[in-house]
C-alpha cells in the first residue's frame, strides 16, 4: 500500500494529485519489473508523480526564492534496509528524487548544492530549470503580502535585508514574509512486508541562497526500518530541532500504531509551526497535520 502528500498547507481540493500519486506508487509496488526493493520503487514513483504536478512544491512548481530567480531543492528517500540517500540544495533537475535514487548508487549518502547538480546531469538527468507560471505567480503574491507586512505592529517578521546572501541584488520590496513551504512525499509497503519513504521540496520560499531543509537530514524530514515507514512536511527547521521522523518511527516500534503515532507528534509540534505527517506500518497507515494536507491512499480505503 502507499500513502502520499501534497504538503502541509495544501488544499484538500488538490485531493486528486496526491491520490493519482499513491495509485501510480501501488500500481508500480505491485509489478515492480524485477526491481528488488520494490516498495522504494514504488515510494519514488508516487513522489515522482507528484513532482511532476505543477500545482506542488517540488520539481515542476518549485517555490522560486526570496530573490525571485533561484530554485534550489531537496529530496531523499530511505528503506527499511537502511539504505539513506539524499540531495540538498540541487538546481536545473525536474525530478530531484530520481537524482536522491542516483546518490543511493553513488558511494555518497549526499550531495550538495553544484555537486548535486552536475552529479545529476553527468548521470543523465536533463539541465532544465523547473520553473513554473504557477510559481512565479505565487511569488508575486508573497511580494505583495509582504509590504502588508512590514512594519505591522506585533509582526515579528524577520528583516532580511539584514542575512541576504543571493547572488544578485534584493528586490525592494522584501524585508519580511511569511513562510510558505510544502514539500511532497509517500511512504510504502510492499507485498513482501517492505517499507519505504521518499520526499521532495523546493523547500520554504522565505529562505535564504543555501538554505537546507529538514527533507535531507537523517531522521528528521522521513524515516523507515522494519516497523514502517514515516514521511513530514512543515517547518523544516523545527522538524530537523526534533529528529521528528525517526522519533514517530521509535514510537511505531514500540508497538504505537501508525496512525496514533502521527497524530501525538502533530498535537505534541508547536501551534504556531505547520506539520503534517504520513506513515505506513504492518497493521496499517496514519495522516495526521495541524493545518490542511492534501493527501492519497492507496488502495484507497473503504468509506
Ligand atoms: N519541510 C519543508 C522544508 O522545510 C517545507 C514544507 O514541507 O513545508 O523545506
């Protein structure tokens, strides 16, 4: 079985992206042409799926940066082998996590950065900048919210005039914003009882040039071993400050069942920090988030 999201944040009304994705995981989990990790194929395939819709933060639709032209990613995924393989900060790919599967094949855990790059295209993945009419749209509107913003009193949003490390120049406009993040993810058993996650992000757009997020970072944004597997989405940095997905897997070993063990970390994560969590186990599956998620399960479960 698979279980996708769409990222904490996003509208059940995209409901039917993250459920084609987990469909198009299940249908790869249950022929999966020889692979011998058929549930990491088949977690690639549904966040693959999912980078591929322009309407999520990953891959094509991207979140564009605070200076309106970098887009920097990062996925990675696990199995319940062990096996951890990750690229941060990746630029110029469409599927970030086709090039996390190349790392796993690499004698590296992760890459960074330009060496995630020309990593990904000396292996053959094409030079294509992932960038999207949506996106760029949805820049333009946290511009304009922005200047709302400014000088609110009680705002406690950041000056980034005084951290700002792009390349170029800063727009005018940005002094402060708020986050806007999402990233994609599935988690997977297989038909041999094997777990796996993977994740991809074009991370939290009020970010800085090099920011990394909590989605390469073992233990923090997914986690899986042979109890099950655990994908996040949120605020990468609380989720990096709490290991949060290899803590919820502790929890799931120690015989808490999926379900309930994604809903204690969404009600335990600080109100004012978004979270959402999908995970899988042998008896079943779990979504928990303390804002909205779009999220897919498949086969899908009976009304
Ligand atoms: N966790 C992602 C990050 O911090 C963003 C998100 O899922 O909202 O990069």
């Amino acid at each position: 079985m698979s279980v996708t999201h769409g990222g904490v944040g996003s509208p059940p009304s995209l409901r039917d992206g993250p459920q084609g994705a987990a469909e198009r995981a299940l249908a790869v989990l249950r022929a999966p042409q020889g692979d011998d990790r058929p549930a990491l194929a088949g977690a690639i395939a549904g966040t693959r799926a999912l980078e591929d819709d322009p309407r999520f933060n990953a891959g094509t639709g991207a979140n564009i940066r605070l200076d309106g032209e970098t887009i920097q990613m990062d996925a990675a995924l696990m199995t319940d082998r062990g096996e951890f393989a990750a690229v941060a900060v990746i630029e110029r790919v469409r599927n970030p996590i086709r090039a996390a599967r190349l790392v796993l094949d690499s004698p590296h855990v992760m890459l960074a950065g330009e060496g995630a790059t020309r990593f990904a295209h000396k292996l053959g993945l094409p030079d294509e900048v992932p960038r999207t009419p949506a996106a760029e749209a949805k820049y333009r509107d946290r511009l304009a919210r922005l200047s709302e913003m400014v000088g609110k009193p009680g705002s406690d949003a950041i000056d980034w005039r005084d951290y700002w490390n792009f390349p170029g120049a800063m727009p005018p406009e940005i002094q402060a914003w708020a986050r806007g993040g999402d990233t994609v993810g599935t988690v997977a058993r297989d038909q041999g009882g094997r777990f796996a996650a993977a994740l991809s992000t074009g991370g939290t757009s009020v970010t800085l040039y090099g920011r990394v997020g909590d989605v390469p970072i073992y233990g923090a944004g997914l986690y899986a071993g042979p109890a099950g597997a655990v994908a996040c989405t949120g605020h990468g940095e609380e989720i990096i400050r709490r290991g949060l997905a290899r803590a919820v897997y502790e929890d799931m070993s120690s015989g808490t069942p999926a379900e309930a063990a994604v809903a204690a970390a969404a009600t335990a994560f600080p109100l004012e920090s978004d979270v959402g969590l999908i995970a899988v186990d042998a008896r079943g599956w779990g979504v928990a988030a303390n804002r909205e998620m779009a999220y897919g399960v498949a086969p899908a479960p009976a009304p």
